[in-house]
C-alpha cells in the first residue's frame, strides 16, 4: 500500500484549498436556493441539491492521492479552508468535513484501496450519502420528515454527491492524467 510523501501532502493541500473556496463560494446559491423552495417547503432540497458540491473534496483528493486517508483529509481541509473563509457555519464545518471526509473514504476503504474506477468511485458515492444522511437524519432533523420526503432527499443526495463526487471527479482525474500531473 503506498504510503504518504510530501508530493501527496502538497497535492491533497492543494485540491482542499481550491475545494473550500468552491465551498465557500457556493454559500450564495445555497442560501437562493433555500429561500426559493421554502415557500412551498421544500427547503432542504436546497441542501441536497449541492451536497455533492461540499462533500467533492474527498472523493477528489481519495481519486488523486490513492492513499488511506486521503479522502477523509482532503474533505476536512477543504472544510478548514471555507472556515477561515468565513463560511457560514463556522466550525461545524469542520465536524461535517470529517463526517463527509469519512463516508467517501468507507467507499474507498471497501475496496481495500486496490481499485480506482467507477465502481469505487460509486461505492463513495453511497457510503458519503449514507453516512451524510444518517447524519442529517440526527443533526438536521431530518428524522421528523414523512417517508416520502425523505426518499426525495435521499434520492436527490445520492444524484448530487454522484455527479459531483463520481462523474465530475472522474472527469477531472483524466484531465490531470492527460496533463501528467498524477503519477500512479
């Protein structure tokens, strides 16, 4: 199993600090988002709508870096980052970024680390909105919404976390391939 060099170090510091600032930046549109859907009730749509967004950050740095750990640290200082940005939730963002660091990285950890591809990247995919809905169910209060609801949030958590955390992280894998940055 590889282990960790300063060139992995350098690299996951680098994808979290460019993934905080997405995080950050982002706060807007999450907070648009929650006053448009709350007139009919919907706002913690808003929420699952970009959780894919702020849980990216791990399956990204777990894609790249191909080290244990390496998602669970790339989602919690990405989350570090928005902090000190002056996000919103001020350091429950950090409880969040371990919460979501750990789930992508159960994706991983299923796999052994032996395999990168759709299929790992899939699992990730599962296991973060697993583990985030389990802990929205808790912290969020989503235990007090109807069946229903909460297969449409699921539903849309699972979509989000997959385009962003699986296809978009796919995406950009091959571009640093291509470029040469990644040596695996």
């Amino acid at each position: 199993m590889k282990r960790w060099h300063i060139r992995d170090i350098i690299l996951v510091t680098i994808l979290a600090i460019f993934m905080g600032v997405i995080f950050w930046v982002i706060t807007p549109l999450y907070s648009a988002l929650t006053a448009v859907f709350a007139p009919m009730g919907l706002q913690p749509l808003a929420n699952e709508i970009l959780l894919g967004v702020w849980t990216m950050a791990g399956p990204l740095a777990g894609f790249v870096i191909r080290i244990p750990g390496a998602a669970t640290l790339g989602e919690l200082l990405g989350a570090v980052v928005e902090m000190f940005l002056g996000g919103i939730w001020g350091a429950g963002t950090l409880i969040s970024g371990v919460v979501q660091g750990f789930g992508s990285e159960l994706g991983f950890m299923a796999t052994r680390y032996r395999h990168y591809n759709w299929v790992t990247l899939t699992l990730s995919a599962l296991t973060t909105t697993l583990v985030t809905f389990a802990w929205s169910l808790a912290r969020e209060g989503y235990i007090a919404y109807h069946l229903g609801f909460l297969l449409l949030l699921f539903a849309v958590r699972f979509a989000s976390v997959f385009v962003f955390g699986g296809i978009l992280t796919k995406l950009i894998t091959n571009l640093l391939d291509r470029a040469h940055v990644l040596k695996h």
